[in-house]
C-alpha cells in the first residue's frame, strides 16, 4: 500500500505542478513510505485527528476516543488505533525535535 490513501489525488496534483515547474517535488513525496497493507487506514486516521493536536504534541486521549465513538470503534480495534495513533505520535514528535534542533528528517527516521 503506498502512502497517501485519501490524500493520494492532492500528492500527485503536487507532483505534477513541481514536474511542470521543473523544481523538485516537496520531500513528503520524494521521500514517502510504503506501508504495509492495512496501515494507511490509521495513518488516513492520525492525519484527521491532526485537528486536535497542537503543533509538536501527542494526539490528545480524548480525540481519539471521539473518533472511536464515532465510528464504533470499541475493544481491541479501539486498543489497536490506539497504538498506531502514538506509534505515529512519537514518530511525529521525534521529527518535530530534529526540526527544531537543526537535524532536518534525520530526527524521524527508523522510528515508525
């Protein structure tokens, strides 16, 4: 699975202005992951849960807990969003880090 998912329309709208532009396209395309069948239904999650966090931090206990409610997500499937939405939390975080400590993308890599 590549990633994007929902967002995958606007990323290769991006690319193609960057190609007609002749500039590189942005790293979040350049440099995108593959994920692995199945998990860019929580990284399509964390990134609409985005709305609740602030710049930097964790996805607030109860954001998630709204989009479960809502979508009836409840026992283990809550338990397993759960901990896709901090595993991509703290690889978020550690990027944010190496933002601000002058390290660029070294700060997220090899941590999701």
């Amino acid at each position: 699975m590549t990633y994007g998912g929902e967002f995958q329309k606007e990323l290769i709208a991006i690319a193609k202005m960057a190609r007609e532009r002749g500039v590189p396209p942005p790293k979040i395309i350049s440099d995108k992951p593959t994920l692995h069948n199945g998990l860019d239904h929580y990284f399509n999650t964390w990134m609409k849960l985005e709305r609740g966090r602030e710049p930097g931090t964790a996805t607030p206990w109860g954001a998630i807990n709204e989009f479960a409610k809502r979508y009836d997500i409840l026992g283990e499937d809550f338990e397993r969003l759960e901990f896709f939405i901090r595993a991509l939390d703290t690889a978020y975080m550690r990027y944010m880090k190496g933002q601000a400590d002058g390290e660029g993308r070294k700060g997220a890599k090899n941590h999701v």
